[in-house]
C-alpha cells in the first residue's frame, strides 16, 4: 500500500440525512419576498375568502390562505416566472418560496385556477393597492400618461383557420364526441377514459366559439376587404377570443392589446386592460372611466401619443375637465397624395383658390366659381363642400390639371371648420408645457412597456380567452406597482436605522 497517497473524504450522496432548517433565516432581513407578505397583511381579502366552502368546526379539507397564493404570484411574477408548474416545483427547493409557504408544496392546479377565478377580487385587490400607494404620495393624478402595446396570445400561427377549415375541424370533434363510451373506451381505466371525454369536449367548445368568432370577425370587414389583401379572415381554433395584431418590430400575429395608465409622479400603474381591437384611439375615454372609478377622481391632464390622439377624444376630455397633450391631429384626407390620384396637379391644389367672403365662393385659377353645397357635420368640426359646375369644368383647358380624374361633377373642395375646444388642444399641444409633456409621456409610458414585457415576462400570454388575459395583465401590472413600492417605499425605510446607527 502506497503510504504517499493523499486520504481524502469522499461525498457519499447515497446517504440519508435529516436536516432542521430556520424557516426565518432562509431569506435575509431585506428580501422582497418579506416586503411582498407584509403588504398583503396590510389588505383585506374578504372578497377571496368568501368562496372558500370548507369552514371551521364542518368537515371539510382547509383552503390555502389566499394571501398566501397572492403573494406567491406576485413574487413569482417579478422574478418573471408566470407558470404555475415552475412555481410548484420551486416551492420544494427555493429559499424563497419555502419562506412563503412554510416549507408546504402547493399544487399546480391550485396556483393556475387561483389565478384566474378571482376577477372581481383581482379587481378589487388592485385598487386597495393603489390606495396604500397614494396615501403614501406615490399617486398625485397631476398627470397621467396613457399607451398601448400587442402581447402575443397563447395560440400559434398553425392554430388560426378560416371558416371552412373551422367547421371541418368542428365535425370532426363533434363526432369523436359522440364516440365517447363505445368499447374502445371502455377498455381505458375511468380516470384516463374520462380525462379524454372531458378534453374531446373542451375542444369542442372551444371550436364552436372560434367558428362564433369566425362570423363576428367577417360581419365586421369591410366590404371586399379580402380582394384587396392576402391577409385571410378567420380565428384561432387555440384562442378564440385573440385577433391578429400588427407589432412595432415583428410581423402580424395573434395577440391582444393591452391599455396602460400610469401616473407620471413615480411611474404607477392607475389602470390595466387588455382588449381585442388594434386601434387604440377608442380605449382612451373607457381608461379615463377605470381611473375614476379606482381612485374616486379625475387626473388633471393626461398625455397620449398620435394613436389616441382624435377629435372625438379631444371634446369627450375637454367634457370630462381633463386637458389633453397629444401628437398633432392629422389634417383631412392627406389632401396632396389624394388630389395627386385624381390628377391634380399643384397648380391647382386648394391653396390656389381665392375666397370671397361677401359672396361666401371660391374662385379657380381659371376664373370659375365654387359654390357651397352642404355642409356635413362631424365629431370636432364643420366640413363644407363648395363645387364647380360640371359645365364650366368641361370645356376648361386646364381640365386635365385640375380634375381629369373627375367626369361627372365640377371641380370641388372642402373646408373644414374645428370646434373651438380642437384647436385650443393644438394650441396647448404645442405650447412648451406641451412639449415637454410629450417627452415625459415617452419615457413614463414606455418604460412601464418595457418593464412588463423584460421583467415581468408579458410578451406572452400564458392563459386563453379574454377574461382570463385580462386577469394575467392585471397581475403584472399589480406586482409591477408592488415592486415600485418596495423599491421606493418599503426598503428605504428598512435602510434608514443602519444609515443613522453608522
């Protein structure tokens, strides 16, 4: 035996061994998780208790603690985890989450339907949360910042059909449905055997409402939409309720839109929603109504960009006594490529018209008059149509200059008069408050854009149809707002005792 060998001691993981484990001591003094677990001991949560059927002194197995699962998800979320089976699986090795739930393991199932069967009390949460933080003076409504981003829906490319191709698919789960109990299925254990009914059916259902969806989506389109674009309609036979959305740097796919104010003081989220359509322009006045209803006011100014920036959105603000900042309001029709396709040449573009106002016409270039012919109202403006006769424009030698692309009426154009409440926006817009509101807008509401899709993992969903998507938004922005908090609330003050005691 070789004396000169070094004797070491080996790791022997075939060993068993007991371990007594400090639950206090797995996460430090300072930890997020502590901060997360003491807001919600600061909430009331009656509205989560009140479905929970197993009572004291009944039979009955005990419920989790519901602020317990709040604050698993709310940690969970700003690590960026939003799938309830990793969360599962941390709870059995995570300090963290071992903290949270005192060494148990919580099932899946019971973190995932947790999330989503709890609206009205996710609603109700998220306004107490706003409360704590503007009572704190995180929330002053001096100014809010509105804005929209696409968030992929949990559905594929594969999953999205055409009615055809939706109702094929619907026959054939419709007969695999009534297949169910022949001997083939018999023969499987109960457990296995109903597990597939019960997913046969789900898919059936779920194909019933795309084809439902299917018809919506067509009953919507314009007439000959498809003629002119190779984009196909249809619906997702995954995701029904998603609708195809163009993104800002990838091409269009499903998704669903969701709304974001947040008030600029320190960057809170006031109001979150996601909806179906793309433009943006209609969600503006509904968010404004979310916001009063979650903080019982109104904010004094709010700064959206070009996509909500309408006449219809100006007044309806205006009425509501909120001053709006937005990117300017796009003039009427883009009159100079319109005129170009009519073959109007720039000779002849409405500038070169003179007006008279004592006989209320316009007179061309050539000497011939416009006269007014209707004036057609429209939300924010006045729009007036003055025409040339069709005779004098036909024998005119600059007919092909002027209005070629026009053989059965005069030569026409269109003055538009705005409300007064439109162009006292344009004016407030471009003032230096104005602009300045503007740059705040982009590094407020982007930001907050950023944070949900690169923090909090938001760029898809992990949930299907509307109600449930509109859940999973709501619990990024809730733990974004938590993470706010601790950051410029609740860890300073941890900080301030050892400040003053060094």
């Amino acid at each position: 035996m070789n004396s000169s060998l070094p004797r070491l001691q080996h790791v022997d993981r075939a060993q068993m061994c007991w371990h007594v484990v400090d639950v206090e001591r797995l996460i430090e003094e300072d930890h997020s998780a502590r901060a997360i677990w003491e807001l919600t001991g600061r909430l009331n949560l009656a509205s989560f208790l009140a479905p929970i059927g197993s009572v004291q002194g009944q039979a009955g197995r005990p419920a989790f603690d519901p602020r317990l699962l709040i604050s698993l998800w709310l940690y969970s979320y700003s690590r960026g985890i939003s799938s309830a089976r990793e969360i599962s699986r941390r709870c059995e090795y995570e300090p963290a989450f071992q903290w949270l739930t005192g060494l148990s393991i919580i099932n899946h199932h019971t973190l995932s339907d947790f999330r989503i069967e709890h609206r009205e009390a996710l609603d109700e949460l998220f306004t107490q949360v706003l409360a704590v933080l503007s009572f704190e003076g995180l929330v002053t409504l001096e100014r809010v910042t509105h804005d929209g981003t696409k968030v992929y829906a949990n559905a594929g490319k594969r999953s999205f059909c055409t009615g055809k191709r939706i109702e094929e698919h619907l026959k054939i789960a419709r007969e695999h449905v009534q297949a169910m109990g022949e001997p083939d299925g018999d023969s499987l254990e109960p457990r296995r055997r109903r597990a597939q009914e019960r997913a046969r059916r789900e898919r059936e259902q779920r194909l019933a409402q795309a084809l439902s969806e299917y018809e919506n989506i067509r009953a919507v389109k314009r007439p000959g939409y498809n003629k002119t674009s190779k984009q196909q309609t249809g619906a997702s036979i995954s995701d029904p309720e998603a609708r195809i959305m163009r993104h800002s740097a990838a091409p269009c796919a499903l998704s669903y839109n969701v709304q974001v104010s947040t008030d600029t003081a320190a960057g809170i989220v006031i109001a979150i929603d996601a909806t179906q359509t793309a433009p943006d322009y209609e969600h503006l006045v509904p968010a404004l109504q979310q916001i009063e209803k979650r903080t019982g006011k109104r904010p004094k100014q709010m700064v959206v960009d070009a996509g909500y920036t309408s006449r219809e959105n100006v007044i309806a603000l205006d009425q509501c006594g909120v001053a709006m900042f937005g990117r300017s309001i796009e003039t009427d029709g883009r009159v100079q490529q319109r005129f170009a396709r009519c073959g109007v040449t720039n000779g002849f573009l409405p500038e070169a018209f003179r007006f008279d106002s004592t006989t209320n016409t316009f007179t061309c270039p050539e000497g011939k008059l416009l006269r007014p012919r209707r004036a057609e109202e429209r939300p924010g403006r006045t729009m007036i149509r003055y025409q040339a006769s069709i005779t004098d424009c036909k024998v005119c030698a600059q007919r092909d200059n002027c209005c070629s692309g026009n053989t059965r009426y005069g030569r026409s154009i269109v003055v538009t008069k705005e409300h007064p409440v439109v162009t006292a926006f344009r004016a407030q817009t471009a003032s230096p408050d104005g602009q300045a509101a503007l740059r705040q807008r982009s590094a407020v509401a982007e930001f907050v854009n950023a944070w949900l899709k690169e923090k909090l993992g938001l760029r898809r969903f992990h949930v299907r149809g509307l109600a449930k998507v509109r859940a999973e938004a709501m619990w990024a922005a809730l733990t974004y707002n938590v993470q706010q908090w601790i950051r410029l609330r609740w860890r300073p003050l941890r900080l301030a005792p050892s400040i003053a005691s060094s």
